[in-house]
C-alpha cells in the first residue's frame, strides 16, 4: 500500500517540510512516485520513518542516523548504549539544577533579609553573587555550620549588618595597608589579621575551626566571587586573594602547635 506525503505526515505527526528534508537527507526517500510525479511511502517506507523517530527522540543527529543505517547490524547497539550513557549524564546533571534552583529558592527566602535601598547602604561595593550563593549552598548541604550560618545571618537586622560590615572594613584596611607594605603572609601580622577574619566569622555567623577557614580562604584563589566577598574587586590587588589565602594556611598552621578553638572563641 502506498501512502502520499501528507498521509504520511498526518500518521506520524510531523511536518511536510521535515519528510522533505529526510528525503533530501537521504535518510528516507519515498518508494514511489504517483502518476502525477507526488511522492508516495510504502510500509517499508514508514518503518523506516519510525525507526529516525525513535532515534531522534534520543537526541540522535541525522548523520549518527545515517551512520546506524549504513550498517545498522554493527552500530546500533554501540550507538543506543552509547547514547543511554548520554542521557544518563544529562539526566544527572538536570537534577543538579532543579537542586540549584532549590537552593536558590532557599537562598533568596533566608538571606539577609534587606531591602535594596538598605543592601546599599550596608554593603556598598560589596555585592552578593547569587550563583556563588547557590553552588556554597550545594557544596556545604549536608553542613551544620552552612545551616547555622544562613540561620543567623537571616536573622541579623540591619544594625547588626552595619556593626558587621564595620568590623569588615576596618579589617580590610589593615589586610589592603599589610600587603603594600610588604608584609610577608606568614608574618605575626598577617597570620593576625588572618585569625581576625576567622573569629568575625564565628562571631557573625558560624564556629569556623581553622580547617574550615583554609577551605574558606583556598575559595578566595579559586573563585573570583568567594574573594569579592571580602574585598571589592575596585579594592583588590594582583597577587592579593593568594596572599590572604597563605596568610590563613599559616594562622591555621600556627594555631595547630597551641591553643584549641574552644580555648580561645
């Protein structure tokens, strides 16, 4: 039985345009032509549409379905497991952005809680990149001190956000004064303002062991925005996010031969 081009079209619930593109493709030619010169499909024809349906549901281009057709014995189990390994991985990577986008949600629903006339005012240059939010979210989930940390910065209230970011600033005026003076990073005064950062943090926000701050501070050379966190990029150096980062490494190795956390915070 033959079947004309808009048959066809109707069966399988494509375009016209699309037939014709398959057929110009050589990947489905019609078996006949009417008296008229139309195109006509025979049963063959349509398995045929099928089975480039099928494989263009899996996300297969036309040229891997014109290779499976030229020798459809040897390449359709390699192309379909191959492909099942595809889909997998996509599959797993969409799922990590439906976490991403959950996270968001719970970033933005327990953040600092300020309008953004107040952000400016309490912030200034300092700016929070919602992306960096979400992937700490995502790195730190199964963290106590993450949850404790989002915790109490939700809420702290705008007077607690200006002691804060004074504190913060007065901190980065020492750390910017240290680095152009040439202060060597593992010198006293570098591994202070060093350890001063670690305590605003517990302070502020979360019980940050000198671990967790060279996890911190590894984030500030590796992660332009971890570092915009605590110096403005208008404020920044070359060489400067490095610098605090081996400042904290060798607070952190200095505190390892004296006192605990719980001694000191």
């Amino acid at each position: 039985m033959s079947y004309s081009v808009g048959q066809v079209s109707a069966f399988a619930g494509v375009t016209v345009r699309t037939l014709h593109h398959y057929d110009k493709a050589g990947l489905l030619s019609p078996s006949g032509r009417s008296h008229a010169g139309y195109r006509l499909y025979s049963d063959a024809d349509l398995v045929r549409l099928q089975q480039i349906l099928f494989y263009r549901e899996l996300g297969f281009s036309l040229d891997e379905i014109a290779a499976i057709f030229k020798d459809p014995q040897a390449n359709a189990l390699e192309h379909l497991r191959a492909r099942q390994r595809q889909l997998g991985e996509e599959i797993a990577r969409l799922q990590r952005l439906a976490e991403v986008a959950e996270r968001a949600i719970d970033v933005q629903q327990t953040g600092v809680s300020l309008t953004p006339q107040e952000r400016f005012e309490v912030f200034g240059e300092i700016t929070f990149d919602l992306s960096y939010a979400t992937e700490a979210e995502l790195k730190w989930a199964h963290s106590p001190e993450q949850r404790e940390a989002m915790a109490r910065a939700a809420a702290h209230t705008k007077e607690d956000w200006q002691q804060l970011m004074g504190e913060a600033t007065a901190w980065r005026t020492e750390l910017l004064a240290a680095f152009d003076e040439g202060e060597p990073s593992d010198s006293e005064r570098a591994m202070d303002l060093a350890e001063e950062h670690r305590l605003h943090i517990s302070r502020w926000f979360t019980s940050c062991p000198p671990d967790m701050h060279r996890r911190i501070a590894d984030d500030f050379v590796t992660d332009p925005r971890a570092f915009a966190l605590v110096v403005p990029p208008s404020q920044q150096r070359p060489g400067l996010a490095a610098y605090t980062c081996r400042a904290v490494h060798a607070n952190a190795a200095r505190r390892a031969g004296g006192r605990t956390d719980s001694e000191e915070d």
